[in-house]
C-alpha cells in the first residue's frame, strides 16, 4: 500500500513449490509478490504477522485468460507500495525483488525499520532460485530494468537516491548511487522509476517533494542534473509509453497517499521537449496507485485503491468495496480517459500481457488476480486466479 513508511520484510529461508516450471526461452510471466504482514483494518495500517509468511508467485500467462501458478517461493516483500517493488528482465532469466522494510520485535510490540535488500531470482532453475541478495540504500521500492536488460534503476524510499545495477548473465552488481537531494535534504520519498525505451534517460517520482526528476543515462553511468517537474500532489508511480514519447505519472493526491473521496490525476509528460515538461493532466478518480502501459502502445491504466480493501473507514463517505481500474487512451500526445472497470478490493499491481490484449490486476484484500480483456476502449473481465497470499506488487517481463 502507500504511505505507511515503516512496515515490513525480511527473508528468510524455506521450501519452494513448483509445478511444471516452463524454461526462460518459453516464458511469458508474471511475478507476484505477497505480502502476509500488513493489513489494513477500518483505515487503519495493522501489522499481524513477524516475517516469515510472505511469497513470491511466478504465474505462466501463455494462455492468456487462464493464468496459472508455475511456482511458488518463501521470499519476504512488502505492500509498502508503488506496486512496482519487483521486476522481471526482458528476457525473462532473472527477477529482481526488493525486501522495502523489516519488522522486528521489540518487547510485546512490533518494530518497524527500513531494509536495504534486494533478491535475485533465476528463473531459468527448476524449481527457480534466490542466487544473490544486494545491498542497495534504504527501503529499495519501484524499479526498471532497461530494453536491453543490462541496466537496472532502484528507487531508494528511505534516503533520496536511486541504486544504478547492472546485469550481465546472471550476475547483478550495484555500480552506483545517484542522490536526487543534497546532503542532510529532508526524505522526498523516491519511489519509482521509469526508464526511456532507447534507454538514454530516466524519470524517478520524488512522492513528498510532488514531483518528477530527469535522469540522463550514458552506458552505466546515471546523472541527475537537478531538473525536477512538478506533477500534482504525492506523485507516486510512472511510465513511459513505448515510443518514448510520453511519461504518464500518477499522483495519488494527498501526503498519506490512500484515499479521501477526492478525484486525482495523471500528469503527462512530454519527452520530446528540451527539457521535457508536464502538457496535460487527466482526471482519473481516486488514489490512483497501480500504472500499466499497454507495450503495444495506444492505452494506459491506471489503477485506483477507491477507498476499498479496508485502506478507508467503512463510516467514511469514500468507502468502496472495489477498486477501480481507469483506461486512458493514448493518440500522438493526447491523452484521454475512456472507460472504468471495476475490480476486486484494495488493487496494487497491473500488468498488461506483452501482445497488450489482456490485463491483469492483483486484488490485495480478495487474494487473486482479475484477467481483463481489452475489447475496444473497454475491458471485458474473462476469468481470476486465486493467490497464495495478499498481492502487494505485480510485474511482468514487459513494465
């Protein structure tokens, strides 16, 4: 979920299930990650669990309606959001998962602290396997993974930067990290990142600071030159459309990040100004926290909590049992909402199927992920799949 700063993950070791694992060159996946630790209860953040519960499911979507769990790992995650705290690489060989926060105990209660893990997964093994854990700064959170799989980016939530990775084979190493704020700035809360599809540039939500930095990107080396855009109130996660042409930002529009009844926005980027710029807002709905680019090109979807899966007071007037899913057609540089589809309770993740005609959406409170058809400017819903676990955060080997 969004704005609880201090919630919870760590790793720990047990045994993995796996049913018929297809091989890398076959893959088409989903990676899920879900989060047993903290629920929300009447508006209210709960932790209920110590770590040691959580999952990561990878789900084959090859047939595209019928998703199906092809394994399933023992790997701390969190819902501390963007939804985006886990990556697939183009090639489908690796997954990148980030451990955001820790819980501990402390005497009879919990204490929360900021991790700084980052987990590599094979997915090439059968069953596939954890084969490296990264230092990365603190609380780790959206991440991108360049066209041509060989770069990294880590939005660091906890102290103003962004981890620089690279990945050559199997092997992930941190290069660098780019501070987004001076020395002793207070925490603007870099969240997620997106990367350009010629992979020259990249843009990283700064959620406290209400807007969106310019990154320049040159082999392995990132440089942030202090260009910032303002997006709206608590920018939260972003995409690029897959021409390069526009970055799409939401902004969840107020500090604690959840809902209030209020409608929010996305804001439009325009990439090919000098220096890029904000163009257009588009109205979505409320607390819009999940963001999918169709990798086709064309549509975008935004995903809005809506006040449901106990993230609003049921005595509030924005308390909804669904969440909502806003379709935003994309022609040139316009962008436009053109339809709503209502899902399960407190959605996170979005995924759009690499041939773009299919979406999925993780449900956190209902524990499974709608399938969603792209039919026209509408999406049709076609069939669920029930998880292991709450999803918190979805990714495909497409962002």
């Amino acid at each position: 979920m969004l704005e609880i700063r201090k919630f919870a993950a760590s790793v720990f070791a047990a045994s993995i299930c796996v049913t018929g694992f297809a091989t890398a060159a076959q893959a088409q996946y989903l990676i899920v990650g879900n989060d047993e630790k903290l629920f929300f209860v009447d508006g209210k953040p709960v932790v209920k669990n110590l770590p040691g519960k959580d999952t990561v499911s990878i789900i084959d979507i090859h047939d595209r309606a019928k998703p199906r769990i092809v394994a399933t790992l023992p790997l701390e995650n969190s819902i501390v959001g963007p939804p985006t705290n886990l990556a697939i690489s183009p090639d489908g060989k690796l997954a990148l998962v980030a451990s955001s926060i820790d819980v501990v105990k402390d005497g009879d209660a919990l204490k929360n602290v900021l991790d700084t893990k980052l987990f590599v997964i094979d997915l090439t093994t059968s069953p596939p396997a954890v084969i490296a854990t990264i230092q990365t700064g603190k609380q780790p959170s959206g991440m991108a993974i360049n066209r041509a799989g060989n770069l990294a980016l880590v939005a660091n939530r906890g102290d103003n930067t962004v981890s620089v990775l690279t990945i050559s084979g199997k092997t992930v190493t941190v290069v660098d990290t780019v501070s987004l704020a001076p020395a002793g700035a207070p925490n603007q809360q870099v969240s997620a990142v997106a990367i350009t599809p010629d992979g020259r540039h990249a843009l990283a939500v700064k959620a406290l600071a209400n807007s969106v930095a310019l990154l320049d990107i040159d082999g392995t080396k990132v440089t942030y030159k202090g260009y910032d855009m303002n997006t709206g109130v608590f920018p939260y996660n972003v995409q690029i459309t897959p021409d390069g042409r526009l970055g799409v930002v939401n902004n969840t529009g107020n500090s604690g990040g959840v809902a209030d009844g209020q409608v929010d926005t996305v804001a439009v980027i325009d990439m090919e100004l000098n220096p890029p710029r904000v163009v257009d807002h588009v109205v979505v709905g409320d607390a819009p926290e999940g963001l999918a680019m169709r990798p086709t090109g064309g549509y975008a979807a935004s995903l809005l909590t809506n006040g449901s899966g106990g993230s609003a007071p049921k005595s509030a007037f924005f308390y909804r049992d669904h969440s909502v899913v806003a379709l935003l057609k994309i022609e040139g540089k316009k962008v436009r909402k053109v339809g709503e589809t209502e899902v399960g309770g407190l959605g996170e993740g979005i995924v759009f199927s690499p041939d773009g005609q299919f979406l999925y959406v993780g449900n956190s409170a209902d524990q499974d992920i709608t399938v969603l058809r792209l039919v026209g400017n509408k999406l049709v819903r076609v069939g669920s799949l029930k998880l292991p676990g709450h999803p918190a955060s979805m990714r495909g080997t497409t962002p």
